[in-house]
C-alpha cells in the first residue's frame, strides 16, 4: 500500500485521517505544519501528499509547489474549509489532483484518495515506460534508455514537426534508417510514402534515373518510362541513404533539385513540380569529404539544416541490456522458442563487447543464440567466438600520449577507477557482477576498488 504524507494544524482531524488511511492498510507521515511537511516531503518516501491549504506557517500551496519540484509525478490533494472558486483553480493549475471542501464525509475523502494514487500509480508507469522506450515506429520499439539515445530520439521528435532537411550520421548499424522512419511517421507527411534510396548500392550510371526518372528509350535499357523517387515519394519523404558516396556529377544535380524543387527525367524536356521532405543519411565524416574533394560544401549546407547524430552502441552501454531483452523476445517468438532468459555471464560478456557493427550486430549475435538455443536459457556457448574471446574490445580504448608525457601509474589508477564507478553504476551497486562485468573475481575487485579508493 501507499506512504501518504498528511499535513493539517487540526491535530484532531490530522490524527482522524491518519487513522482512516492505516484503517485502509496505508502507512501515514503526520505533520503539524508546512515546515514539518517539507522537511518530510524531502527525507522521507512518500506517494501521496494531503494538505491543508490555511496553516499557520506556510501555505498548502507553497507545500504542494515543493512537492511537484520533488516529484512531479506525486498526486496531491488540498483540503480546505474556505472554499473559493479562484484558490481551487490555483490549487489544480499548481498541480493538485483533487480539491477537498472541509467538512467532507470520510467516503467522499476515501475516493479522492483512490483515484489519486491510481493516477500516480499511472504517471509512474508511464514515465518508468517513457525512459525505457524512447519511441515506437511502425510496431518496432527504439530503444533509448541512455541520455545520447535519449536527447536524439527529442530532437527526432522536434525535428518532425517541421519539414527542414535533417542529416543523420552515425556509424554503420547505429539505427540511421529507424531514426529516419521515425521522423517521417511522426510528421505530418506520415500519411504519404516513404521511399529510401541508397545512393552506393545503385549503378552511378543507374542513380539519376532512379531518383528522378527517365523518358522511355533515353538510354539503352530504358523501355518505358520511369517515375523516379522523388515523384514517388510526392506529398511523403525521400531518404538518401549513404549520401556521402553520390558521385559529384549527380550531387550538382541533386543541389539544383533541392534548390528548384523541380526535377527533369532523364532524356525529357519538361520540369516537375516536386513535394518532398529530404532526409539524408551517411556513416562518413562528410567535411572530411568535402576536404578530399568528394563531396559538395553547398549540397552539405542543403541537407544538414538539422545534424543527428546517433552515437555508436560501444558510448552508450545502458542501452545495451534492454536491446538485448527485446531482441530475445523477438526471436524467440519468430522462431516459436520457449527461452527464459541469458545466463550471466552470457549478459557479461556482450556488456564487455565492443560492437563494431553496432546495433545491427547486436541484433543479429542474439538473433543467433536464440537459435542455438531452443528452450531455457542462453548460455555463453550460443555466442559467435568473436563475441566470447572479445575481438574488437580494443577499439573502445583509443589513447593518445601527450607531447608532455604522463605520470603512466597515476594514469592507469584513474583508468581502473573509472572503469569500476562504471561498472559499479551499470551494476546497480552490486560489486559480484561488477568484477564479473570486468573479467575479475570478486576477491580482486574488492581489492583493487580498495586501493583506488586510497589513491582518491
Ligand atoms: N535504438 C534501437 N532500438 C531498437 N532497434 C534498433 C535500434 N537501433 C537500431 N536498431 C535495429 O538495428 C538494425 C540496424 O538499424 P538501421 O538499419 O537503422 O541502421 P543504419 O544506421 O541505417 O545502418 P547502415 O549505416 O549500415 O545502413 C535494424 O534492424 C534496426 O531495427
Ligand atoms: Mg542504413
């Protein structure tokens, strides 16, 4: 049952409602005044506030302003026996869930009670849902519990409500083509198509024909004529996936298009009209590009009015076990596997993994294992050897020596301690999986989290 926190100067009434609560199974925090109240609100674990709004010292309202600053997602009631019309619009604009006018029968107060811990029980699981799953499309969760995944997935979400051209960058496999999916179905051009188009898979001879159309017979092959993507994709949103790889002699093309939002098919006289929405995508470092003098300044000004850019899965470790849960999931049901879950070490292991693939990889690593496995649970030898031996884990660490030099043992302390808060917080504080996380036994963690806790 809840922890509700009650805060009347009537010491009559506050003992009255105390009891009724515990009568229900609640347990009661009992305050005498707004200054008792806070001090509780803030040490102590509570679910539901109740309030007088006269006290003698601080007003109700003060309380419950406190109270949402702390917890916004607390329900609160305010009771008072000068009832006004504009302190119960003041009382719910500050945030309180209900409004009771002194005297009330213990029933009436019983249901405000319910309702209100039903709707906190609500907005917690909601919020507990919200920061688990940063966002759905088309029936695919992305998942985003880290603050990186997280702040793209807002910015995703900004980014949608207009029709600015958005570049999305991040390595190989970081989830370009979901955040891009995502952005469409969240516009207000969800309802039209989406068309993707990788600009390195299609013959560079092919490419133009393919984005924006040909007459019949103007090249060898050309048999009919051919709409191209960016009328296909008409009142929707165009995806250029893999941008940085569009030869330049197309780019100049492509510039004149997003410029003139007309486009001519190829061997054709007459200009289109087009209305779409571009995004780009790309794994290379375009203004390493631009420098090498493959790719376009003025087309990069064209298409990154907005840059995304999704982080690689190895800097974004918390999101690790929720993929790796929902990937499960997945399969086993794809493939009709009863499996209940990972061993351990198995969850040590690809916390240790470095991903080069990313995303992608991860998927497809699990993909495997829930094959391998059939029923129970995934044990460490349903991982590819890459995965178990740890191939790729260096990547992680890049280290530049300074001109200056360094004190190398100082150095390697901070790394080690540092490497431990990490795994201690991945860990929830347990130190037996955090040594396990770090290929230690628990004995040598213990001990080396002692040493590096000497140096500090
Ligand atoms: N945050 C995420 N939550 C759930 N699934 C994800 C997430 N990110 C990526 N994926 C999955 O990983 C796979 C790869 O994602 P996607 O194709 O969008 O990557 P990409 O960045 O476009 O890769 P590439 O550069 O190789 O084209 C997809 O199956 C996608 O559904
Ligand atoms: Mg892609």
């Amino acid at each position: 049952m809840a922890d509700i926190l009650v805060c009347d100067d009537e010491r009559n009434l506050r003992e009255l409602l105390c009891l009724a609560l515990e009568g229900n199974g609640h347990k009661t925090l009992a305050a005498a005044n707004g200054t008792e109240a806070i001090q509780m609100l803030e040490r102590l674990h509570w679910d539901l506030l109740i309030t007088d709004l006269r006290l003698p010292d601080i007003s109700g309202l003060e309380i419950l302003r406190r109270a949402k600053n702390l917890e916004p997602e607390r329900p609160a009631l305010l009771m008072t026996a000068f009832a006004s019309a504009s302190t119960a619009v003041t009382a719910m604009k500050e945030g309180a869930f209900d409004y009771l006018e002194k005297p009330f029968a213990m029933e009436e107060f019983h249901l405000a009670v319910s309702r209100a811990l039903e709707q906190g029980a609500l907005k917690q699981e909601n919020l507990r849902l919200r920061q688990a799953v940063g966002a759905c499309v088309a029936g695919e969760e992305i998942i985003g519990v880290s603050p990186a995944m997280r702040r793209v997935l807002e910015m995703a979400r900004r980014a949608a409500r207009t029709d600015a051209s958005v570049l999305i960058t991040g390595e190989s496999g970081t989830g370009k083509e979901l955040i891009a999916r995502y952005i469409h179905a969240n516009s207000t051009r969800s309802q039209g198509p989406f068309v993707a188009v990788s600009c390195a898979a299609v013959p560079e001879t092919l490419i133009e024909s393919e984005l924006f159309g040909h007459v019949k017979g103007a090249f060898t092959g050309a048999i009919s004529h051919r709409l191209g993507i960016f009328v296909e994709a008409d009142h929707g949103t165009v995806l250029l996936d893999e941008i940085g790889e569009t030869p330049l002699s197309l780019q100049a093309k492509l510039l004149r298009v997003l410029q003139e939002r007309v486009v001519r098919a190829v061997g054709g006289s007459g200009e289109k009209a087009i209305n779409v929405r571009l995004l780009a995508a790309t794994n290379r470092d375009l203004s390493d590009e631009i420098a090498a003098g493959r790719f376009r300044e003025d087309l990069l000004y064209r298409v990154n009015v907005v840059n995304l850019h999704l982080p690689p899965l190895r800097q974004r470790r918390e999101d690790i076990p929720l993929l790796i849960t929902r990937f499960v999931e997945k399969y086993a049901r794809r493939y009709g596997l009863s499996i209940t879950g990972l061993a351990p070490e198995v969850m040590a292991c690809l916390m240790r993994y470095s991903f080069p693939g990313n995303v992608r990889e991860l998927e497809n690593v699990v993909e495997g294992a829930v094959a391998l496995t059939v029923e129970g649970r995934v044990e460490l030898e349903a991982l590819p050897e890459a995965v178990r031996r740890g191939e790729g884990s260096k990547q992680n660490f890049v280290f530049h020596l300074p001109e200056e030099g360094l004190d190398l043992e100082t150095h390697l302390l901070h790394i080690e301690s540092c490497a431990m808060e990490q795994a201690l917080t991945l860990c929830n504080g347990s130190k037996t999986k955090a040594a396990e996380l770090l290929g230690m036994s628990f004995r040598t963690f213990r001990y080396r989290l002692g040493k590096v806790m000497d140096v500090k």
